[in-house]
C-alpha cells in the first residue's frame, strides 16, 4: 500500500493496524497471519467508509418529489492516457503519411501547448487543413476528420498487439480497440483486455487524398537550392529575373548583398551574365520576394560542370514510374544511378524511359562484373544524383534501411501512383507458384508501413511480417486472398512477369482472413428470419449450398464479404430495420476484422501520443483503427435506463471542441444539451439549463465543467460561480485512477475551492490495488460514488468498498 497511497494514508493504515494487533492474545489455534489480515482488511474498510453518505438516486428522488430537478456539477480536469507510442505512422487526409511524434512537434510551432500533469496537450491554433482519417462509427466508413487536441505524455508500461495479419501496434494499456464479438456486436476492448482469438478493426481501403498536391517546379527548386552547387541554367530566365531583381534592388551588386548568395560577386556575375547560370539558392529567394517562375516552365538544372538536366515541369506518370525503376533496383553513386536485374527487356524498359525524360544524359546497359545472369543499366548524371537525394531523399550508396516514400509522390492521386508501383513490384516482387501471393521485402520499415498504406488506397490489404536474414531485419509485404489479389493484378499489371500473374489468376478462389466477416452468423439467421426467406432463397443470396446454411447461420460464422454483399441486396426489398442496416453496414464497410495473435506488455522509454477525434473519437495507426469517453454521458446512460430524465448541461465553454464532444454524447444517449458559444458564461449555461429542466419537467441537470485545471486561478473562480449559480444538490469530482498522487492533489484542491459531495474514479479496472480511491477518501473525507471500468457508456459501476478489498486481498 505505501507504494500506491499517499503517505498520510499509509500512516493512518499502520497505526490502525498496530493498535488493533498491539497485546491482543492469539488461541492456541489462531493464525498469526490471517488475523493481521483481518485488521488490515478492517483498517482498509474504515477509510473507504466515510462518515458523509450520498445515496444519489435518493438524491434526484427527493428533488423529483418537490416538483424540482436535481442538479449535479461535475467538476475535474481533462481525462487522456488512451496513447499510441511516438513512431506509430498516421496517414493524412492530404496524402502525406507522418509518425503521430512529428505532427504533434510541428503541431507545437503554431498551436497552443498546454502542461497537464503527466505532459502536455494542445487544444487551440490546429489549423483547419490538418486531417486524419477516422471510422465513422455508424456506417464503418473511413473519412477525413479533424483532431481538436493533441497529447503528448509520459507512462511506463504499452502494450504491443499483434495481429494474425502481421500488423502490430503499440499502446497505452486501456487504449481501446474495436472488436467484433459474437452477435456482430462492434466493442471496445482495452487493449490489456485483449485476448488471442478477438477480431479487431483494420482499414480495408483508405480515401483518395484531398487538397495535398504541391506546385513541383517549385518544390523541386526548393529543394535542389539546399545544395550551393547547384544552377538553373536559362538565358531567357537570366533576363526576366534581372529585370525584377533590378526592380526590386536597382542593380544586381545591391541584389547579391541582400540576398546573401554564398559566391563571391565575381563569380557570381560571371555566372549569371556570361553563361546564363543562375544559382538554385538565389531563385528561391526572388520566388519569396513575388518573383514568378513562367507558367509550365521547364528547369533545367546543373551540378557544378556536369551536363544539365532537364526537370520535367510536373511529378507526371512517366516521372513518377521512372522513380518506380529506381526505388525498386535501384542504387546511388556520386556520379551516377544504377538499375541492376536480370531482365533485360525491364533494364531496356528503364533506358527508354531516361531518354524520354532526360533527352541530356545517356544510359548504358552492360553485364555485372560480379554477379551472373544479373545486367546493370548506369545513367552517369550527377545533376540527376542530386535530384533524386535533394527532391525524393533518395539514399546514396546501397543504404537500403534509409529509404522512404516522401510527401510529394504519397500526395499524388492514386491513379497516377499506378505506373510507380508497377514498376517497383516488376523488379522486386515474387510471385507465389499455384497460390495467390505477391510479395516484396524491404529493409526500410518507414518505407514498408508507407507502401502497405499506399496499397489500401487501391482496396487491396496486404499481410505484412518481419523476416531475419544474416542478423538484419527485412519488412515483407505480401499480397494474397482472391480479392486483393485480383485487384492488384488489374491495377499493376507486370510485364515482366506476365505469365506468372495469369498462370496464378486461373486457380479457384480462396478467401484471405480480412475478406471473411467473423462472427456474424447469429445477425444472417436473424435477417434471414424477419425478411421470411426459404433455405433455398437464403442460399442464393450467399451463395452457398443450402447444407452450408446451419454453418454460415451460427454466431461464430466467418463469411466472405462479397457473399453477406449479395444477401444484403437480395434482403433490401423487405426494407430496412436496425438488424438488416447493421449487417448492411458491415458487408460495404470500409474497414475489415483480423485475428489478434499476441498481447506482449513492455516498458516505454519515450513519451506517448494522442488524438483527439471529435465525432469519431478513433483514428487510422499503424494500419489498425485505435479508439479514444467521458463520465458525464456514462452517468447519463446509468441514470436513463432508470428511468430519469436527464439533459445535460455544456459548461466546459472554455476548452475547444468541449461543447461538441458533449453534443455528440447526447445524441447517441437521445437526451437533450443546453449550450452557449465557445467562451460563453459558463454558469449562465448552467442556469438556462435548470431553467429549461424546470419548464419541461426533466428530473436532473448534469453540468459538464471538464478541463478546468485547479492550478488556473481564473478558471477555478469561474468554478465557484457556477456553483454560487446553480446551487447544486451535488458537486462530483471526476478524476483518473492512474494519475496517483496527482489525482489525490485535484480532489483536495476542488473540495477547498467548491466543496465536492463525493467522487468517480475512472480507469478503476485498471488499479487493482485501489490507491487513488484510499487517499481521495482519506483526504477529502468524502465517499467514492461510482468507478469507471471501461470505455462504453454502460462501464460505470456502484462503489462499494468489497469491490477494492476484494481485489486487493485476492492473493
């Protein structure tokens, strides 16, 4: 106990303990140990037992009873903990796909980061064009939603889950995941609560990106500019951009100065008049000034001496499936790029391609000089080295591990993405003999996780794993199942290995884990049932024998998507009903269910993150749906389902998106919401509230205040004037059961400043040992009223003491 109770409480404890053991006289066959427990147990009990009792449904009876309703304030600060760790990749609405560490650092230059008491929070400043994707709880479908906050905190222990799939993430121990359990009930699970054999969530298809293309003349410039040796080389450009800088500056000496080109002025005249070279840096700077490259303008970049190179005025199809050739077999060296396979017509293919592009350079095609059967294809073009390291952060050498996918092609359309990835499976992948399979390896688990998530954007769901070869990690993608691999086969259609591919394509259909539905059966037998179809009807519509029907009519059935697709339409004429539009949804989802195969706990090292998703309250990470509810709605729903009627109260005016967190919990529970502007008088919200409660006959109030810290003076006065305002018949503290000492610390603060009548104690299953409920009594002297054992609006339970003793006396 010491180690998880604050030290009066221990003390306390101890003292209780001594004197209730201190002289006592043991029988002859009285155990020494057993009744140290029992004075321990007893000592325990006498803290958890305060002498104040609140008897809450007594409480909102009494008021009912007077014609009045009962007001409940709910006071605390914001609750979080639900985190993934920092290198799990988010893919974004506009395409680029960022670890959730680096959003929230970039996120920290413009929004406004707050300290909480494990880490920091940013609330206000996100910028509109920031969007993640998120699973519409209702429909399954996967769209583009924007985080109201970010969290950055700290914790000891995550959990790595590994599904049968080969995905894994990495979280927090009571961080959610959307399960599918039997009856096709969609639930939140912790993942602490995981069991091998649950089917969590996973995006089976992710949207086209919206709104991410850039202008890649200057993008490229940009880039190109980093590097000192680099020139644009155009005479005609030399005279426009004289023209400006003199208009800008009055002569070209007073333009070098300001803009610090890093050339002497010498050589920098002799360059930009005699051959028409104007350094990359210092038309960058003019573009910053207003100066605008001509429309549809073709750069033609050079590297010190070398021969210039042509870029083509946009990141087309054929630019990008040369950079396919290149990340799939391909190398750099200072001086040149390498292609090296064993297929001649693709090496003939790559060349071909260079000639198009870059009409200034050559490429040659001779055998490798260390390697049989295997040719090489070099393109020696220092100007298109540094292209590629500067504009692509493509790797020099054969550093494999350090390659990765950047913004600018995973912005791209998926359409034109096609051409690119073709031409990287053309020279990496393998195709499996008489089974579905494609798969590729890479050594770069950046590029792996970025390419698995391209990949969903065709519908197409690989299998993913890690495979150790002479010590060194390699990330493989494997494409298999019927479905994915038919569409991979119609979107990349590989030239060179053509035969393999159809060959593959005849053999009969077979189901991959993420195309069945698991435990859907029991919702087919009741459709079935109210749409009144025969067994032969209900074949047809799943196509399947009618002796299958038992089996695919059982609750743990997993039946193939396109075949609970065909049952939905043929079912569609006797209309819709709750049972028929949840089945609906699940066969034209956008999400799939995989096996989990492991729950692994291990130690972090490094602060954990989150997001906040206002509406959907999950994200898209690491290619698995996570989950991230507040105790107000799960007191609404306990009070509900006894009949009270209930409207709630949105008095957390101060903290962005709290009105709309609280609107979207009263709508899914059908009870009504007071609200005001953001910024609004906090207690004149709580005053129209009863008002209205009054008029219409409601029976309690229940007033949101979250995320009022109790070291923010001007909050906290705010505080006591909702109470001064709405005279509540209860003040109810709501704090975190992991926080430790730290919750004991807000509970006393918020009993000093506005008198608390008892408290809830959320994340209760997950503090065996019952530390926060000890000290919070203790201190406050008031009782624990309800613990918080989960996620769901039903996971809010009665306190009683057994409930702790139990579970601490368990051994």
């Amino acid at each position: 106990l010491e180690s998880d109770v604050a030290v009066p409480v221990a003390d306390h404890v101890i003292e209780r303990v001594k004197s209730g053991l201190t002289g006592r006289k043991l029988g002859l066959r009285e155990d020494p140990k057993k009744l140290a427990d029992e004075v321990l147990r007893q000592a325990i009990q006498e803290v958890l037992t305060t002498e104040q009792r609140v008897d809450l449904l007594k409480v909102i009876d009494a008021k009912r009873a007077q014609g009045e309703p009962a007001v409940l304030v709910f006071v605390g600060i914001n609750g979080h903990g639900k985190c993934v760790c920092g290198d799990t990749l988010i893919p974004l609405a506009d395409g680029r796909m960022q670890q959730i560490k680096q959003i929230y650092e970039e996120m920290t230059k413009i929004g406004v980061e707050k300290v909480v008491e494990d880490g920091f929070v940013i609330e206000g400043g996100i910028p509109s064009s920031l969007q993640i994707f998120a699973v519409n709880p209702e429909s399954l479908k996967i769209e583009a939603a924007r985080p109201s906050a970010l969290w950055k905190l700290n914790t000891d222990q995550l959990i790595q889950v590994r599904l049968k799939n080969g995905a894994s993430v990495r979280v927090t121990p009571e961080h959610p995941f959307f399960v599918l359990t039997p009856g096709a009930r969609i639930t939140k699970v912790q993942a602490q609560r995981l069991h091998p054999g649950d089917f969590a969530m996973l995006p089976r298809r992710l949207p086209e990106p919206v709104g991410g293309q850039v202008d890649f003349t200057q993008f490229a410039l940009r880039q190109v500019a980093k590097n000192d040796k680099v020139f644009v080389v155009s005479q005609s450009l030399v005279e426009n951009l004289y023209r400006f800088l003199k208009e800008k500056f009055g002569s070209l000496s007073t333009a070098w100065k300001s803009l610090r080109v890093d050339r002497s002025y010498l050589s920098f005249a002799h360059f930009w008049r005699k051959e028409g070279r104007i350094p990359a840096r210092l038309l960058v700077e003019a573009c910053k000034l207003g100066y605008e490259i001509p429309e549809g303008y073709q750069l033609l970049i050079k590297y010190g001496r070398s021969i210039p190179l042509n870029v083509p005025p946009t990141l087309n199809e054929r630019l990008l499936e040369f950079l396919g050739f290149v990340y799939s077999e391909g190398h750099l060296e200072k001086c040149y790029v390498e292609i090296t396979n064993s297929n001649l017509r693709y090496l003939r293919e790559y060349k071909q391609l260079v000639r198009e592009l870059f009409p200034t350079i050559k490429t040659v095609i001779k055998p490798d000089k260390r390697r049989k059967r295997l040719w090489g294809a070099r393109t020696n073009s220092r100007a298109l080295v540094e292209f590629l390291k500067l504009v692509f952060d493509f790797p020099q050498g054969k550093k494999r591990d350090r390659l990765t996918l950047p913004d600018v092609i995973t912005q791209q359309p998926t359409g034109k993405l096609r051409g690119f990835l073709r031409r990287y499976f053309e020279g990496e992948a393998y195709v499996g003999k008489g089974y579905h399979l494609v798969e590729v390896s890479t050594a770069s688990l950046d590029f792996y996780k970025k390419l698995a998530s391209i990949l969903l954007r065709f519908e197409i769901v690989p299998r993913v794993g890690v495979k150790n070869i002479k010590g060194k990690k390699y990330y493989r993608i494997c494409i298999s199942g019927h479905k994915s691999f038919k569409r991979f086969v119609e979107n990349f259609p590989l030239s060179t290995k053509r035969a393999q591919l159809a060959s593959v394509a005849k053999l009969p259909s077979q189901f991959d884990e993420v195309e069945l539905v698991p435990n859907v059966g029991g919702l087919v037998n009741v459709v079935r049932g109210e749409a009144r179809l025969t067994q032969r009807e209900t074949s047809i519509g799943l196509r399947t024998s009618q002796s299958l029907i038992s089996t695919y009519e059982s609750d743990g059935a997993r039946i193939p998507r396109e075949r609970l697709a065909s049952f939905i339409r043929l079912t569609s004429k006797n209309g819709e009903n709750p049972s028929w539009s949840r089945l609906a949804a699940l066969a034209n989802s956008d999400v799939c269910w995989a096996e989990v195969k492991e729950i692994t706990t291990i130690r972090a090292s490094e602060p954990v993150y989150d997001l906040s998703v206002d509406g959907y309250q999950n994200f898209i990470a690491d290619n698995v749906v996570v989950h991230n509810t507040t105790t107000i709605a799960k007191l609404a729903r306990y009070l509900t389902d006894r009949g009270y009627k209930v409207v709630l109260a949105a008095a957390d005016t101060f903290r962005a998106a709290g009105i709309e967190q609280l609107e979207i919990h009263a709508e899914r529970l059908g009870v009504g919401v007071i609200k005001q502007k953001r910024g609004a008088d906090a207690a004149a919200v709580a005053y129209d509230a009863i008002a209205h409660a009054k008029a219409r006959g409601l029976d309690v109030v229940l007033v949101d205040t979250a995320g009022r810290m109790q070291t923010d003076v001007n909050l906290m006065d705010e505080m006591r004037k909702i109470v001064r305002v709405a005279k509540p018949d209860l003040t109810i503290f709501v704090g975190d059961a992991l926080t430790g000492n730290d919750v004991v610390e807000q509970a006393r603060t918020f009993d000093q400043t506005v008198g608390i009548s008892g408290s809830i104690l959320c994340k209760m299953d997950a503090d065996a040992r019952g530390g926060a409920a000890l000290s919070i009594t203790h201190v406050t002297g008031k009782p624990i009223l309800f613990l918080g054992t989960g996620q769901g609006y039903d996971d809010l339970v009665e306190f009683k003491p057994e409930i702790l003793l139990n579970a601490l006396f368990a051994d």
